[in-house]
C-alpha cells in the first residue's frame, strides 16, 4: 500500500473522515517521516509531542461526529510564524531562546480548524533569500536532485523548508511567506503548489516581519486543491491586522475544477527577459497551449514597467526590513551580547545576531532612507510600485482574468553556487515574483513539467487583487494538463 | 505677524534692544483609557511596566491598531484651536535607537498631520490680549522611561508611558516674551482641560514643552534659533526663555553667532545647557508606516464632534461679560478654570432669587479663591459650596448683615460649621446687622457726648468720621448697619 505520508491532504483527510485511520497514526507516520530525512534539515525544531497531543484529540472530535476542516492533518509552520509556548527563531542567531507567550492569527486558525503542528520549518534568515542558505540553522536541502547526481540542491526560498517538507513528504502542506517570491520560487523549485494571496487576504499579527508593506502569509502544499483547502483556513480579516481585509473568504476549494472556458489569459511580453533558457520559454509556451486547450482566450499584455520592479523591490523591502529589525537589539527578548555601554551592547548584539544578508539588507534599507537620498531612492521606489500596479490595473482593466508567466527564470541550483560573489545574481531569482508583491495581487506557482536534468519547473498565474479562485481554477487546468511530477524518490532514507 | 517689535517687550543690552522670538512645541498627553495603539491601560502611577501590551514590547510580529477614541481627542483639540482638521492623514516612522524605544521607532505623523493651522487668542495682562498662531498638532506615541537610579552597574527600562498616545501642539513662533509664552501656555492648558482632551498636569508630565527661542535685532530677520527640550512646569518655560535670551545676547553682542543646537534648562542653576548640535541631530529616517492605513474620515464625522464640544473659555467669558455684566478682569478670572467658573455659575444661578453677578464673583475671586489657594486646591474642590456663597450675598444684599460680618460668617463656614447655611448661621449667632435706628443713635449719641474734643476736630477735618465710626461698630458688636451709621453720624456732628 501507499505510505500514509504519500498521500494528498485532500485524501487523508476523507480517509480520516471515513476512519480507514486515526489522525495518531497519521501523525506517527509523519513523525517517522520526519526523523528520517533530518538530512535535509527542513525542521528547525520539531514538536512530536504537541503534534500526538492534538492528533489525540483530533481522533476524540472525530469520533463523536464533531470533525473540523483540518482535523488530523499534519502541517508544518515555517519558523517566522510565533506560535505559543514553541520557540520561534526567524532562522536568526538573534532570536535565540525567544519563546513567544502567543499564537499567530494565522496558525491559530488552522488550529481552530483542527491541524496538528509537527514543527517550525527552516527559512532564509527573516526571510531574506531565495536559497534557504542564509539561515542561521544551516541550509535546507532539496529532496530533489539533478538526474544521476547526488550534488546537493537548494529547495529556493525564503520558504525553503516548507517547500522541502511538502515535497519530501514530511507534512500534507506547510505555512509560508511571501515578500518577493519567497512561497511561489520555492514551490516551482520543488515541484510543488504555493500561493500567495491577495495583500490584506491573511493577518500578518503573529509573523515575524520582514517587509510589512509586502508580506504576506500563504500555504505550500503537494497540489492545487490542497493549497485551496489550506488558504481557506488560513486567510480572513483580523481586527489585530489593520492591513486585514474585512471580506468573506470564499470557500476556494469549489474553484477547483471549474471550467476556465472563456477565460482571458494575458500573457506579458515583458517577462520574455535576454538569456531565459530555452527549457523556460518552452515550458511557457506549453502552458499557453494548455489554456488555449482548456477553451481560455490569449492575449499579448503590456506590464511596461516591469524591468524596473526588481530594483525598486531591493529599496522597498529593505527600508522598511530596516526599521522593522531595529526592534531587535539585545534589550528585551533574544541574543544579548553585552558592552561596556548601550551602544556597545546594541553594536554587539546585532553584529552578533544578524547573518550577513539581513546586515546587508539593513544597511541598503538605512542608506536609502537617510536624509539626502530618501527622495532619490524610497520615493522614486515608491513611484514606480504605482506604476508597476497601475500596468496590472490597466490589464485587468482590458478584460484579462489572468496571467501566466514563468515562476522562476531557471530550475533549482546547486547549493553554495549563487550570489557569493554578487549578490544580485541570487536577488535575480525573483525577477517574475516580485512586481506581484509590489503590485499587492495573488500569485500562484504550480509545477508544469521538468527541466532537462529532471528538475520541477513551475508557472506563475497572477490574478485580480481577491479573486484567487480564478488562480485555483487556472492553476488546476495546469496540474490536470502537465505531465504527472511524482514526488521525489527518497534517497535519504 | 508681529513684524513690528513691541518697545515695552524688547531686551536691553550692553549695546542696544534686542527682541526675543519664541515658538513652542508642546507635548499634551491625551486623556484616554488606552494607548495610541495598543489596549494597554495609560493610568499614572502603576508599578512599573504593569501596564504594557505584546504591542508596547515591541514583541516580533506584533503590529499597532489605531485606538479610536485617541483620534476624536485630537480632533476635539484642534476644533478648540481654530484649526483646520485634516480629514487624511498618515502615521510615519522616526528611527532612532534608544532602550526606552522598544520598536526602535516612534509612530508619529511628519508630512501629513491630522490637525493644521489655527489659532489661540492668548491673554497676556488684564489690557493685553494676542494672538498666537498654532502651525500643526500631530499624534505620536510616548516613549518609556529608562531608570538609571535603581542600581549601580545596570539600567531599568520602565514602559508603562511607551506607546501612550501625545498630541504635540506646534506653535507660529508669535511670542515675544518670557510672559507671552507662559500665558500662552496657561491657555492652552486651559483649553485642553475644558476640552477634556489632555488633564494638563505638569508635575505627573502629561503636559511639557519643547521652546524654540532665537533673539533679534528689532527689525532684522529671525536670528539663529535654539531649542530647548522638554521643560515641565509653566515657571521654567519663563525662566528658560529669559536666561537663553540673555545667553544669546551676550554671544551676539561679544560678536560671536548663534550655533543652532538642542538645549536642556537647568532649573536649580538657573542656566541652558548643551544637549547636541545640529551636527549631531539624529537622522530619524521618517517613513510612512507601512503597518496602518492612512488615518481616513469624514466631514461629517468631525461635525457630528464639534456638535459635542464644550463651550470653551472664550465663548463662556464672552457670555459671562455679556450676560452677567462682568467687567473683562473678573470674566477672564473666573474662565482660566473651568470648574470656577461652573462655581461661579451655580452660585449665581443657585435658587430662585436673583443676585448680583458682580457681588459673587467678587467672593468667588477673593475671599474663597484666597482660602482655596491657602489649601492649594481650585476653588471648586474646597467644601465651600456655592449655595453657602450665594446665602452670603443674599444676606449682604438684603442689608442682613454687613460685608464684614459676612467674612466672618465664611470664617464660619471655613471653620467650625462646615455645611452651615449662612442666614442660619446669622440668626443662631446673632450677627444680624443692627439697622434699628433707635440702636444705633444710642450709641451715636453715647459716642459724642463721650468725646467732645474729638467732635470739635471733626468739624474741623471731616476724615475723623471715620473714627467716629469706628468707635460706633466697635460698641454694636459689629453688627450696625454702616450705611445707617454713617448717616446719623454725619447729621448729629453736622458735617
């Protein structure tokens, strides 16, 4: 038989229904999973106990007819989300021993919906890189690997472990973030679905923030209709989020399977960027094929602005990452490195605490705020994230319902070969993601075929600001059209 | 405005006037249940960090939520200023790393504020009234307080004030003179608490002031300004302005330049420090909070508040002129508190009988102003009520008894018959003024036969009927009618 662990969420949870097994066995089975691949370090602190403790009573609502959405299945929850009582770490130094005495809004939902935490998922450092390798935790691997090759690969990032455990079969799906790309990169690295909602769609109280003007929370998941199912728990407005939106959350399961028949698909000539492999483009023009196939219409769009988004993105995102990390400085909670006076002690403790990414990204968000240059820099960024949303509104504006791109420029590398020399080489990976998140729209990558090394290759769909039942409905046609991806075979066990 | 230097305001120096220009920034603590963006409680006087939220701390994933009530309050103020109400505004951030700063930022609102332009009607003496123009008024959030007394190698952080929502009031710089600035000062004070909006209490620091001060030839272009940070109390914002002036001058008349730089007042010696210059001003990196929404309402939100407000102490001296008769002096007296002048009110209001508004505010203003000061409380909160002050007049009025027993009547009152009605106390007591003529001849007669060289004198020199006088209420116990006894007095000498 199928392992327990291979199964969809979708599925366990009517088997769970049907009680072919309990939510403890299903949980032991994940746990197993779990111990076995500590290889890929996608967990930085696992929680079996607490998830026995809520599989247990999962199986006792379960028993007398009073089952909720999610009850018994396992999820991960990246380590930026606070959770009580469980340390949360950031994947930063800096956080170090910091327990937090509450719970996200957005776990605290999936809870109320009856999930079973397994454990808190490795990240990039405050969620700053598309590689996983600037955690302060080490570097998750990928459960995948190039054909006939043992070279370790990244699973991208910043939700890097949550990508990994989805798709090494570690959790049925995981919590994630996404400030530029950091849920829909990793997923298309993996083979797996991630979206990022609508800004506003999930309460940021409870994350950690990196970017708050950009952040935003979504699930990894091992398809389109678990994704569905997960975002539906997660997203609704809270009070405690003034950036909430106070509208219903659709039941996004249902547009799993809807006809997209008549559907306008844009697609934008500005995502044909110089030196995108050929693989890339094809599988772009494969996925066009696929809407045509599935009755939708193509348009030509103009998103004219685009090519500036990635550098207005790394002004943005930095600024406000600036001030948000200012609040970390060895006097309340965490690392304290001490010094003979206040300024010694902050000195040390951030130098200390902090990983060389988020220093960078602190000092680029400083300087660009300074008095003298803020005009030059946060300003003009600010202009053009208008810009890059007012190209998206004119789209949508002209009849188009979506929009398919690549999720990623390329497929996953290898780890420790990106950006140690150049940074911007790594910030490159988020070239199709970001003008989303500056643009505050949903996203949705979803695997759609194979690199030439046997690699998951991912598109992107980018939908109207809260219609991300349109991106589940596209995003299906995708999974039902392309070419099965199984999960990877478990070499580490 | 003001461009022509007042003479009876400038300074003199060794070689010439000077003329001091001074605007203020004042920093009003708004009177609310909770924090500008957290449920915490604001109470005074809580154990240290007893009231402190996730959201105060500074917590990870923790993000502010405007508390409602905070923004009526600043638009209550800036109603009460004559000022313009933004109807959008935005909260910024102001970056500066400090250990009683948790975030790391102060939510503030730098570029757009949610009050504008208005103005304050300030009066300096009983003739001199001016009018001090106010720039903005923005929300921001207090910082906690850092404890460097509680031992010998480390420091405490304190944050029940951190997040407490502050209303920092911004002034034209209208002011000419150390008593310019403190009447300013004192009506705005004044103000707020008939608003409501701030309690104005110096000493528990709900209420301090940072004072721009520069100096000038009359004339000339506004000199090289310096600031002054946070003085607390009415007296030092006087003294601060008169000791930086003259600092300031001396640097110019020694031929030196102002260096533009922030300043702490020391109050026990009388001088202005140093804190940090311009150089080393802190670049606070202001940025738009990415965590709220611009603060949005409308019109009719503002009006359904101004439909709300009290009358303020201009209207309500306007009225107590108008309607009770009240010379400029005694009205403008009697607003400067709002209670008093409820106090006022109420005993001029009290009961059916009409009484003459002048009377009670003259013991409203004297008499029971002197006892309550002597207690340093308000008038209002002293025992005496205002029926007890209108039964007083009443029995002035009615020739009852004479001023003078009416003081001892309130020495009564004061002392051992605390809730004594006046007219019981003079019926118990006897101190019934004697207006019985037949009395009152008696003694006038008794007087005169008793000194005839003194009655020779006053034929001669009309001021020793006063003596006469004397003589006559000393011998009814006080209680003669004085009025009576001047007359009869007047007629038997024949003068």
């Amino acid at each position: 038989m199928t392992e327990l662990t291979d199964l969809t969420l979708a599925d366990a949870r009517d088997a769970l229904a049907r009680k072919k097994f309990s939510a403890v066995e299903l949980t032991e089975a994940h746990i197993r999973a779990i111990e076995q691949a500590k290889v890929l370090n996608a967990f930085i602190l696992e929680t079996p106990e607490k998830a026995r403790a809520m599989a247990a009573q999962s199986d006792e609502r379960i028993a007398r007819g009073a089952a909720r959405p999610l009850d018994g299945i396992p999820l991960g929850i990246k380590d930026l989300y606070c959770t009580e009582g469980v340390a949360t770490t950031a994947a930063s130094r800096i956080l170090e021993g910091f327990v937090p005495p509450y719970e996200s809004t957005v776990t605290a939902n999936l809870w109320r919906d009856g999930a079973v935490m397994l454990g808190k998922l490795n990240l990039d450092e405050f969620a700053m890189g598309s590689s996983n390798e600037t955690s302060f935790y080490g570097p998750v691997i990928s459960p995948w690997r190039r054909a006939g090759a043992e070279t370790p690969l990244v699973p991208g990032g910043s939700s890097g472990g949550s990508a990994a455990a989805v798709a090494a079969g570690l959790c049925f799906g995981a919590t994630a973030t996404d400030t530029g790309g950091s849920i829909r990169q990793p997923a298309a690295f993996t083979g797996t679905v991630g979206i990022k909602p609508t800004y506003g769609r999930c309460s940021r109280w409870g994350i950690v923030a990196f970017a708050s003007s950009l952040d935003q929370a979504g699930p990894i998941a091992r398809n389109v209709r678990d994704a569905a199912i997960l975002l539906r728990s997660m997203a609704g407005h809270d009070p405690k989020d003034t950036t909430s939106v106070d509208a219903p959350v659709p039941d996004y399961e249902a547009s799993v399977g809807r006809s997209i028949k008549g559907l306008r698909i844009g697609i934008p000539k500005e995502y044909r960027i110089d030196g995108m492999p050929a693989e890339i483009e094809a599988l772009w023009q494969q996925g066009i094929e696929w809407m045509k196939a599935a009755g939708a219409t193509i348009a030509e769009i103009s998103l004219p602005h685009t090519r500036y988004a990635l550098p207005a993105y790394y002004i943005v995102a930095p600024a406000e990452a600036s001030s948000n990390l200012a609040r970390y400085d060895g006097v309340r909670y965490g690392l304290r490195v001490p010094g003979k006076d206040m300024v010694e002690l902050y000195e040390n403790t951030r130098a200390a605490g902090f990983g060389k990414e988020v220093r960078r990204r602190i000092l680029i968000g400083t300087y660009v705020l300074s008095a003298g240059y803020y005009d030059a820099y946060y300003v003009r960024a600010q202009k053009i994230r208008t810009l890059i949303k007012r190209d998206f509104e004119t789209a949508f504006a002209d009849g188009v319902d979506a929009i398919l791109t690549p999720a990623t420029p390329s497929a996953a590398f290898g780890l420790g070969e990106k950006g140690s020399a150049d940074p911007v080489e790594m910030y490159l990976n988020d070239i199709f993601t970001v003008t989303v998140n500056m643009a505050g729209l949903p996203g949705i990558a979803v695997p759609a075929g194979t690199s030439a090394e046997g690699l998951p290759l991912g598109l992107q769909l980018i939908g109207r600001a809260f219609d991300e039942e349109t991106l589940f409905a596209v995003a299906h046609v995708i999974e039902q059209s392309a070419p099965k991806v199984a999960l990877p075979p478990r070499w580490w066990v | 405005m003001n461009s022509h230097a007042k003479p009876e305001k400038l300074i003199k120096g060794a070689t010439g006037d000077f003329e001091v220009v001074i605007g203020l920034e004042v920093h009003a603590q708004v009177t609310s249940r909770a924090k500008l963006f957290s449920g915490a409680a604001t109470e005074f006087g809580s154990e240290p960090n007893a009231n402190v939220s996730l959201v105060d701390a500074a917590m990870p994933g923790m993000l502010p939520v405007i508390n409602e009530e905070c923004v009526a309050q600043a638009i209550r103020t800036g109603l009460g200023l004559n000022a313009k109400i933004n109807l959008r505004s935005v909260f910024d951030r102001k970056n500066y790393f400090y250990p009683d700063l948790p975030q790391g930022y102060q939510i503030s609102q730098y570029k757009s504020p949610i009050v504008g332009e208005g103005v304050v009607t300030v009066d300096v003496s009983p003739t001199e009234q001016i009018e001090v123009g106010i720039e903005r008024l923005h929300l921001e959030q207090d910082a906690g307080k850092s404890l460097h007394d509680q031992s010998p190698t480390e420091s405490f952080v304190d944050l029940n004030r951190s997040g407490v929502a502050l209303m920092e009031i911004v002034s034209k710089p209208d002011m000419r003179s150390a008593d310019e600035a403190r009447a300013y000062v004192t009506k705005l004070r004044t103000i707020l608490r008939y608003l409501g909006t701030c309690d104005g209490n110096m000493e528990q620091g709900s209420l301090r002031a940072d004072v721009n001060v520069s100096v000038r030839r009359p004339g000339e272009p506004f000199g090289t300004r310096c600031e002054i940070k946070n003085v607390n109390s009415i007296r030092f914002i006087g003294q601060a302005i008169e000791v930086e002036a003259r600092r300031q001058i001396g640097i110019l008349e020694d031929g030196g330049k102002i260096d533009q730089e922030t300043r702490l007042f020391d109050p026990v010696r009388g001088e202005t420090r140093s804190m940090r210059s311009k150089e080393e001003a802190h670049d606070y990196r202001y940025f738009p909070d990415p965590d709220l929404l611009p603060l949005e309402f409308d019109q009719a939100y503002v009006d359904a508040l101004a439909g709300y407000l009290p009358e303020l102490p201009d209207a309500k001296k306007a009225r107590f002129m108008k309607d009770y008769g009240l010379p400029a002096y005694d009205a403008g007296v009697l607003v400067a508190d709002k209670e008093t002048a409820d106090y006022f009110e109420a005993a001029v209001k009290h009961g059916s009988k009409p009484r003459d508004p002048k009377l009670v505010a003259n013991w409203v203003t004297g008499d029971v102003a002197a006892y309550a000061n002597s207690l340093g409380l308000p008038v209002a909160q002293t025992h005496i009520a205002p029926a007890q002050i209108a039964g007083l007049v009443d029995l002035i009025s009615d020739g009852t008894i004479s001023g003078k027993i009416a003081k001892d009547v309130l020495a009564i009152v004061i002392g051992e018959d605390k809730d004594g009605d006046p007219r019981a106390i003079v019926e118990a007591r006897g101190m019934r003024q004697v207006t019985d003529t037949g009395a009152i001849a008696a003694a006038v007669d008794a007087i005169i036969s008793a000194n005839p060289d003194k009655v020779a004198q006053a034929k001669a020199k009309p001021t020793m009927l006063g003596w006469f006088v004397g003589q006559v209420m000393k011998q009814t116990g006080g209680k003669a009618n004085p009025q009576a006894v001047n007359e009869l007095l007047k007629e038997k000498l024949g003068i």
